[in-house]
C-alpha cells in the first residue's frame, strides 16, 4: 500500500500535556553525551539567563516521537512502519525548553511523495507551552522502503 498524498496538510489532535523534568533532561543528556553543564546544573543554566536546566537541543525527539505515532497509526495513510527507515530531522528555535516546561505538541503532514519505488513522509510538529506560547518546530522525514 502507498502513502495517500491527500494527507498533505492534515493535522492531528494536540497531544496531551507533557511536563519536562530536570531528571528526564538530564538523563538524556548523558545519553547523548551533551556535557554542557546547563544540561545538568540548574546554578549554570541560571548563571545563562535560563530559569532552569535546559534541554539538549534535540530533546524535543521525546515528545515529536510520540505525537507522530498518530500519523504512523493512522491506517488511512498506509505506512507499513516495518518497512521505515529515518530520513532527516530539522529543529527550528522560538526559544529553548527547560526544566518545568509543560508542552503540547501539534503534527501536521507536510508533505507526500514517491520516487524510487519508496515513499516520503514529511511531518512538521509544533511544540507549544500549553499556554500556547511557541517553543519549537520539528521537521522529520520518513522513508518507507519499497517492495523489492
């Protein structure tokens, strides 16, 4: 089944709200070996302007990859996850996430192609405060595999 290029523009239901800890910033930070010390030291991350730790900038993948599991289910759409493989990811600033954070992510499809026998998907993911004050827009692109 190929990707249904109609979806172009179809937005998915706010996800619920998601409170960014400084445990959880932390431990991603050391997983990605980001030692900036405003990752993990609340007096730095102040010492910066910033009322808390703050995130690795590709923090926002935690949340993103939750909201797009809307669009991957939908089984309208027709993406075969067993035959996906990551394409890109792009991360565009309002400003960055910190500790204390609760966010709510909004996903759109962006785009929908075929070239080679495979599929493009392109999401883009507004994450928002749950007051609605923008923080960071996420791009990724998948490439579903083709038969053969």
């Amino acid at each position: 089944m190929s990707l249904d290029p109609s979806f172009v523009g179809r937005t998915y239901p706010p996800t619920a709200p998601y409170q960014v800890g400084r445990e959880k910033i932390r431990e991603f930070a050391t997983a990605i070996g980001a030692a900036d010390p405003a990752h993990h030291d609340p007096t730095a991350a102040r010492a910066l302007g910033h009322p808390d730790v703050v995130a690795p900038p590709t923090f926002p993948i935690v949340l993103t990859l939750a909201a797009n599991q809307q669009i991957i289910d939908d089984p309208d759409l027709g993406v075969d996850y067993s035959r996906v493989v990551h394409g890109d990811q792009r991360f565009a600033y309002t400003r960055p996430v910190v500790a204390g954070d609760e966010l709510v992510c909004v996903s759109v499809i962006d785009d929908v192609s075929s070239r080679g026998g495979h599929g493009f998907l392109t999401t883009r993911t507004e994450v928002a405060t749950a007051a609605g004050e923008p923080v960071v827009t996420v791009w990724s692109k998948l490439v579903v595999r083709g038969e053969g």
